[in-house]
C-alpha cells in the first residue's frame, strides 16, 4: 500500500487528538461524581461545589469551567431540559424604523404580511413590500422609512431597492441585539453548557437549556422585552450612613428564620485582592466593629485581614453586622471610594443581600429614591465577585432619567493617542434623546450615569462635561470584547422589537434517564450482534480485524464529536449505530472481492491486495453519496436531525479510514510477520453460501416493476382517503407527554380532554399502558405566555380522575408531564416546506453524481427512479398502516431524516452494483451487455445481502430497544433497507439496462445505415 507511512502517522496523530478531547469528559465526570458525593443528594450543594470549582485548574491547564464547555453534551433528549426557538417579530422593527408611522396603507401592509408569512416561503420586508405596493402602487417607501434617524441612508430619493437593503441591515442589526441579550440573560439564568445560536431564517435564535426544570420561568426570562435605561448615581459617602443604620437594622432583627449564610461567611473565598472596574479598590470586611462612626468602623474594617479570624469572631462579626458580613465595602487605604459603586459580594451571596435589601424595616432606613443594583460581569477572573451600585431614581413615577429607545446607533472603537491608546464606545442618539442627554450630562458633571439592561449594570461611566449634540464617547478600562458587548447593550434599546416562541420541546429528566438506557441498550446490543456476525460469516481472524476496525471507528467518531464540542442526542446514537451497520459494508466489500481473487487461485497476499484495490472505488462512491445525504439533512434539518446527520457524516469518514486503511496496514504486517498464510474468508456457514448464483434478475424485470408501482398506486389511493399521520412538525401544535401511576385507556384520556381543549385532541399510548402523548392545536395560533399555563390547567383539570389524590397543578406539571413540545403554525409551515425541499434536492444531487461518477444517462436514471421508488413506496406503507401499528408513525422531521438516510443507503446499495457492471464492461466490451448486467448483479449479489442484512440488524436493535421518540424513525429506515434493497435489483439496474439496450440499438442501426 502507499503511503502507508503518512497513513500511520495520521492515525496516530488522529488518536491523539481524539485522547485529547474525550479526556474532558472524563475529567468533568470525576468532578460531578465527586460533587454528588458530597452533596448527599442535596442539587444546591451540588451546585456550590461545582461552581466553587468553576475557575479552579483542573486539567492541562484548563478550569473547570472550561472543561465543562469542552465535554460532550448530552442533549435535550438524553438529559432532560428546554429547546426553544425564537422568533422576532418584524412587523414591530419595521414600526420602529418608521418612527412608529400611523400611515394607514403602512400599517395595513403590516398586517396582511403578517398574514401571508404562514403560508409563503418569501420573507417578511419582501411580503411587506408587495402588499404596499398592492395597496398604493405609486407609492414609495423612501416616504415612510426617510426618518430623522434614517437620513443619511434613506432620503425622499431612494429607491424602493435601496430602502429595502437599508431594512434588511437594520433587521439583521435588530437580531444580532436581540442574540446578545437573550445570551446575557442565559449565562445569569445559570444553565451549564447552554446553546444559543442564530438560524436560517431571519429572525430565528434557537436556545437550547439542557438540565432546565423551570420552563415557565424561561418562557418569561426569554420572551421579555429588553429595558435599555439611562440612570443618575449616588456616590458611596452620601449614602454610606443610611447602610450603616440598615446594618443596625439587620443585628436587631431575628433572622433565624432566613438561611445562616452571614454566619457560615467563607474566609478563603472572600480574599479579594486589587480588582479595578469603575476606579474604586476593595479590601475586606474583618475585625467585629459596634460603632456608628464611619471614620471608626472603617479603620476596623482595615484593621484585620480575613485568614487570621477565627470562626467565633466571624460569627460574631455576621451577627453584629449581617450586611457587612457579605457586601465588602468600596474603600481604599481607609477611606470611602467616590462612585456609584457601594461594595462588591461574593456570587453565592448576592440573594442574600437582596434579601436583606428588600426587607421593609431595612427599606425604611435607606433613601426612598435609592435603588441597588448588580454588575452584569464578574470583576475578578475567578468570576467570583461582583459590583453593586448604588441607582438614584429622580422621576416620582419611578421611571429612568432616560430611555434606551432615544439610541439610534452604537458602534465600538479603538482610540489612538500620543502615547496610548485605548478601547472606546460611541453612541449617537436621536434629536429628542439629545436635548435629554444634554441636561442629563449637565446636570451631572464629575458624577456617574448607569447604563442599565434587564435590570443589570453594564457600565456607569463619570460625566466630565456637558454632553449636546447627541453624540457621546464613553471610554474606560475596557477589551476590545467588552467594549463590543457595551456597543450591543446600547443598540439594544434601538428597536423596540419584541420576541415570541414558536417552536418549544420540554424533557423531563426522567424521560432523558429512559432514553439514554434505551440508547445504550441498543448501541451494545447492535455492536455484539455485528461483531458475532462477521467472526461468523468470515472466520474469526478476518471478523475480529473488522471488528476491531469498528471499535476504533467508534472512538474515532466519539473523539472528533468531541473536539466540535457536539451535543450527543438520542438520534446521534441512532447515527452512530446505523453508521456501525454501514460501516460493515466496507469490511464486506473487501472481503467479498478477495474471496473472487483467492477462488481465481491467487495466493493470500495477492488476493488481499487485488480486493483492497478493486473494492476502492464502489466504497468510496457509496460513502461519498451517503455523506452527500448528511450534509443535506444538516442543511434543512434542525436540532436532533442535524445531530443525526453530523454523527453519520464524521462516522462515515471514520469507517473510511478504518476499513480502507487501518485493516489493510494489520494484514500486511501480519503477512509480513507470517503470522497468517491461509486464510478462507468463509467459515462452514458461509462456505458454499451464494457461491456463483446464476439468478436471471433481468428475465424478472417486468415482475419487478410491477410489485413497487401496485404498492405505490395503492399508496396514493390511501394517501387522497385516509391521509398520513402528520405530526405537529408539519400541522402545528402541541405534544404533552404524560405518565400516570396505573395504566390508563386513550379513549378514555381523549373523552376527558375533548370539553377542556375544545374537541382539538389526540391521544396514544406512548412505550408503555402508563404513558401516553396528547396532541392537541387548541390556541396554537395565540402567542400569548399565558396560553401554554392555561393548557397545563386544562390538562390538569381534564385528568385530575386518573391522578393520586392530592396531586396539585405544579405537582402534575412536574412529575406527571414528562415532556412537552410545541410548533407554531409559522414554523410548522417552514418545516414541512424545507422537508419538501430537502428530499427533492437529495434525490437529484443523487442522480447528478451517479451522472458525473458514471458519465452514463442509463445508470443515473435507473439511480433517480430507485430512490423515488424506495421513498414513494416507504410514504405508501406509511398511509396504509399508521392505524393499525401498536407504534405512532408520525410524517415529521425525523421521518423525512429516515427518508433521506434510505436515499443515500440505498444509492450506496446502487452504486456497488453499477461499480461491477462499468467495471465487467471495460474488460469485456463486446459482450452481450444482458449477460454483463446479469453477471454483475449475481456476483455482488453476497455482499449486497449480508450489508442489508447487517444493517437491518442493526436498525432492528434500535427499533426495538432504541424507544419510543424514535421508532417511527427506525421503522422507516428499517422498510427502506428492505425496499431499497429490491429496488437496486429490480428497478434501477433493469431500468438501466432498458436505456442501455436503446442506445446500443440505436449505435448498432447508425452503423448498419452505413
């Protein structure tokens, strides 16, 4: 073999790298079985004790922190928790650049866009657009959007063409904020390892929560509006008596009843050592102090350092003084700082001071307009401590000095000046924003403004002059990241555009727990089966190189997931099984092809060589077209589908490397080292096993044809009368599943729920007579937040005989509803159409590279009208049994991902076949071509039926232990093996053959007119 060294060396280059990015999850599973041993089953201390570990180095130089982020997720489907997909509304960003524009006609076209967007591929501006021109033809938009704001991009001139492009960049601005916020509020949400991430369409963020239990908290912590405010500061020695005699307050109050976390204060932890962010320096709080004096109760606070108190002086300290205990007081060298900032609090202490803070007897010491706030980031690099300030409120309504909407661009920069330079934040704003600004700055000159987001400070630069014009620099000790992230912050209040959801899946924790025994149940058990077939089939040298080729494909696979940081689903497993059950195919192809050259008498070495070299290209034609297949299904597909389709991609081109490579490099060093001389590539099964079958597939061609159309024609008379089974994918709707304590009859569940949601539900048993899904698309239009809550009550109130006695609302919610999924209409419209798309668009990249692989019409024809016949018959069988099986078999995403799987197994299956014909062509050029087809197709007849075989064990094993959430799936790749097996035998490579015989009598008539 060549290059056999460069081969040797990838792959240990490659293992290395996999060692590298596996070891993360490792490490990061030797942390959460220590945490949970010292949490006793307590989740907060679980918590505590990862989060004190957090910015801890623990690996190579990495913390925990980053380690967790470096791991391989489990996803949704495996560990419980919320997938959300956002959308934002533009009808309310095209208001806001318009100046909120009361034009009739404008707001009218709004409307009727908003309308037609459900049902039309065409984005919102284009809809828009055509339905003002609709309702005014002669008018221009220039006329709506020529604002203050607008006008050095859009003026009376502009064309139509222009202000649309101007739009669309002011849309995807409006997006790119809205990502930033939604990403702020995650990350204080607290969720490990969290995804955000923009989608395709415009206006789409998907945010996926794993380990979430408090969905109806994310719906109003995602769906909020973001409060871009402006406000006056109080500096720290004009409040710093009314803190004092809050603290009095506190020590005089009984706080038994709160948690003892001013007690049980930690030394270690609070040692923060000269952290800068407005100006100030912070020192501990030490040495017990009872004195109102500030000049006195300051020099204590100097006068000890925390690791030389005991625990009896802290406890006494936290007694004495329950606020100073946790707020660490702004001051340097015994002095008060200046600034809004009062102190900086450990994270784990921040809601006990709010707590305290909002206690009414602590409210009545401090100023009435006195409002405190947090930080938004961390000023430490263990991101352990952070800032609170102190707000002054000077509207009596409570409002701030001056809202974020008056922002109408932010952009940041890099100062350069003699001597330094320096990360800068520009900010414009608009004429009426202006004049504010201008008596705001002035009438707070050498103080401080806070830039507040979703109630958090981002920053609170000091004013050092009156501000006019509307154009403001804010400068300070800022990254170049976070002078970006304060530059996105002000843009935020730019357009007021609010965000709804319109696809939501919840899975509860439990469910996650089934599915990860269920996929590993069937992961194994389909790994065994594959590796006792091929000892079986080819002797146990030649099985167990294989097998160890699927081992080493498995860690491969497992190791680049890993450094993509992917997110392993329970579809992932499907992949990654099926690709085992694929990946066999290579192994057999080799081993089917050296058995012809040992039958032909050649010796071990030379038969080996011969099959690695004639197996080469029908692999690398079968894995291409299959991978071809993947990376459509990770175009159009989302979410577990897209996770499916990258473990079957990077899964593939492992097996590639270890089938075609790594085995070979182990038979050759073993020949070498004349460990083997003889080896049969059969056992006494398999010996006189399809050996030279003489079947006439052509004679039966015309029997062939008719079995799949019958079935077809069937199909489209079931499909015009009983229909197919869509799932809320495509219709739009709601999935609850739901779980009691004894088993429960769905006509039943159905004849409860039909009064309380209106006759709009459906109900199965879901794995088990305990368990059952309902469906239901009542109020799937209104996106109110309240309408999810009012279903829940619904279910709640319909259900409440089948439930223990006693069982609450929240109680049924979170034990009884083990996941919920939702899909709005916008989106189950989307799908259903990139559905369309994508099997279209898979079938024809299909035909058009057989057609390039082949340069032959005849094969890429006979290719297209075998794939349409595997998915048309798969559709077919669909319709006619989804009533009767004991099993949901659901048109939705993951039966289009099955679909376009069969696709390319099935081209997989054609290739190898076609392969042998052009190969047997061009030896014998002359022969009668009806033979050559007929030749081919017996000759790869053994393998094509141990690779079906393999892989329908396979899929077997999935879809009997692989559960319910995907055995729809599972069956339809489990029909399309069986189909797209008989259609390359009986449909593509006849239909070729048809063509063929054409083009040669036509060729032979040319030449005869001669």
């Amino acid at each position: 073999m060549q290059n056999k060294g460069f081969v040797k060396v990838f792959s240990v280059l490659l293992t290395l790298v996999c060692l590298f990015y596996l070891s993360f999850s490792f490490v990061t599973r030797y942390y959460s079985s220590k945490a949970a041993e010292y949490a006793a089953g307590d989740p907060a201390k679980e918590s505590q004790f990862i989060d004190s570990l957090s910015t801890q180095k623990v690996w190579l130089g990495y913390t925990l922190k980053q380690c967790r982020e470096m791991e391989i997720s489990l996803g949704l489907d495996l560990k419980g928790g919320m997938n959300v997909v956002l959308e934002l509304n533009v009808a309310d960003v095209l208001r806001s650049l318009s100046n909120k524009n009361t034009d009739e006609n404008f707001n009218k076209a709004l409307d009727l866009a908003y309308a037609r967007q459900n049902t039309s591929q065409k984005d919102f501006i284009d809809l828009f657009a055509e339905e003002y021109k609709k309702l005014d033809p002669g008018a221009r938009l220039s006329a709506i959007f020529s604002t203050f704001e607008l006008k050095d991009r859009i003026t009376p001139q502009s064309t139509d063409a222009q202000v649309i492009s101007v739009i669309r960049e002011e849309l995807k601005s409006a997006i790119d904020n809205s990502f930033n916020v939604l990403r702020t509020r995650i990350d204080r949400f607290g969720v490990v390892s969290p995804n955000i991430q923009r989608l395709e369409t415009a206006g789409r963020i998907l945010v996926e929560l794993p380990g979430v239990k408090e969905p109806e908290r994310v719906r109003k912590l995602l769906q909020g509006s973001a409060n871009l405010e402006f406000w006056e500061t109080y500096d720290l020695p004009e409040i710093y008596q009314q803190l004092i005699a809050a603290d009095n307050v506190l020590a005089k109050l009984d706080l038994s009843k709160f948690d003892a976390a001013a007690a049980e204060a930690p030394v270690a932890d609070s040692a923060l050592v000269a952290t800068d962010s407005t100006a100030a320096v912070t020192e501990e709080v030490a040495e017990v102090a009872d004195s109102a004096s500030v000049d006195t109760l300051l020099a204590k606070i100097e006068q000890k350092q925390p690791d030389t108190q005991s625990s009896q002086s802290m406890e006494e300290f936290a007694k004495q003084h329950p606020l100073f205990a946790l707020l660490q007081i702004n001051q340097y060298n015994g002095q008060l700082a200046g600034g809004p900032v009062v102190g900086v609090a450990h994270v784990k202490d921040m809601a006990k001071i709010d707590e305290y803070l909002n206690m009414k007897q602590v409210k009545d010491v401090l100023p009435r307009n006195l409002s405190l706030k947090w930080g938004v980031k961390a000023i430490d690099e263990k991101e352990q401590f952070f800032q609170l300030y102190a707000i002054k409120v000077t509207n009596r309504d409570g409002s701030p000095a001056l809202g974020g909407d008056v922002v109408t661009d932010a952009r940041d920069d890099f100062n350069q000046q003699p001597g330094r330079a320096e990360s800068e934040v520009s900010m414009t704003m608009n004429a009426e924003g202006a004049k504010a600004w201008a008596r705001l700055t002035k009438e707070n000159i050498g103080k401080s403004v806070a830039i507040i987001l979703d109630d958090m400070v981002y920053s609170a630069p000091r004013v050092n002059d009156e501000i006019t014009g509307g154009r403001s620099s804010i400068t300070g000790d800022f990254t170049p990241e976070e002078a970006k992230d304060l530059a996105n912050v002000l843009k935020s209040g730019k357009m007021a555009a609010s965000v709804q959801i319109v696809q939501e899946d919840v899975v509860g924790p439990s469910l996650g727990q089934e599915a990860i025994t269920a996929g590993v149940i069937s992961f194994v058990i389909a790994l065994v089966l594959l590796m006792c077939y091929m000892c079986a089939a080819y002797g146990l040298v030649p099985g167990m190189i294989a097998n160890g080729a699927l081992l080493i494909n498995i860690f491969f696979t497992m190791g680049i997931l890993a450094s993509f940081q992917a997110v392993l689903t329970l579809a992932g497993i499907a992949g990654m099984v099926l690709t085992l059950g694929m990946a066999v195919d290579a192994n057999v192809l080799i081993y089917e092809r050296t058995k012809e050259e040992l039958r032909a008498g050649k010796n071990l070495k030379k038969a080996l060589d011969d099959g690695y070299k004639n197996a080469f290209s029908a692999i690398f034609d079968s894995n291409l077209t299959t991978i071809i297949t993947g990376i459509v299904l990770f175009y159009f597909g989302t979410g577990p589908i897209r996770g499916f389709a990258t473990t079957l991609i990077i899964g593939l081109i492992a097996s590639f490397i270890t089938a075609v490579f790594l085995t070979r490099i182990v038979y050759e060093g073993l020949i070498a080292k004349e460990k083997i001389k003889t080896l049969p590539f059969t056992t006494s099964f398999t010996k006189d096993l399809l050996v030279n079958p003489t079947v006439n597939f052509l004679g039966k061609r015309k029997t062939g044809y008719l079995i799949p159309l019958a079935l077809i024609l069937v199909g489209i008379a079931s499909f015009f009368t009983i229909g197919l089974n869509n799932g809320i994918d495509f219709t739009g709707g709601r999935n609850y599943i739901v779980r009691f304590d004894q088993p429960v009859q769905t006509d039943n569940v159905r004849g409860m729920l039909s009064d309380q949601l209106d006759g709009a539900v459906s109900v199965i048993t879901i794995g088990s007579a305990d368990q059952v899904r309902i469906s239901t698309n009542y109020k799937i239009a209104d996106s109110n937040a309240e309408v999810d809550r009012e279903i829940e009550t619904k279910l709640y109130e319909g259900l409440k005989p089948l439930l223990k006695d006693g069982t609450t609302l929240d109680q049924f919610v979170d034990t009884n509803i083990q996941s919920s999924q939702k899909v709005g209409p916008s989106m189950a419209d989307d799908i259903k159409n990139s559905a369309y798309l994508a099997v279209l668009f898979s079938m024809i990249c299909m035909a058009a590279y057989i057609l390039l692989r082949f340069r032959d019409v005849s094969f890429s024809a006979g290719a297209f009208a075998s794939v349409a016949v595997t998915t048309f018959s798969i559709i077919a069988l669909y319709s006619l049994l989804w009533k009767f099986m004991p099993f949901s078999m659901e048109v939705d995403q993951t039966f289009i991902a099955a679909i376009l799987t069969i696709i390319g197994y099935s081209i997989n299956d054609t290739v190898v076949v076609f392969d042998r014909i052009r190969e047997t062509i061009g030896l014998y050029p002359k022969r009668d071509r009806y033979q050559v087809i007929n030749d081919a197709l017996n000759s790869t007849l053994s393998r094509t039926l141990n690779t079906s075989l393999t892989t329908f064990v396979v899929v077997l094993c999935i879809f009997i232990l692989g559960g319910d959430t995907i055995r729809s799936f599972t069956f339809a790749i489990a029909l399309g093996v069986v189909i797209g097996t008989y259609s390359t035998l009986f449909v593509a490579t006849p239909i070729a053959y048809e063509i063929q015989k054409r083009s040669l009598a036509k060729k032979a008539a040319k030449e005869s007119a001669k």
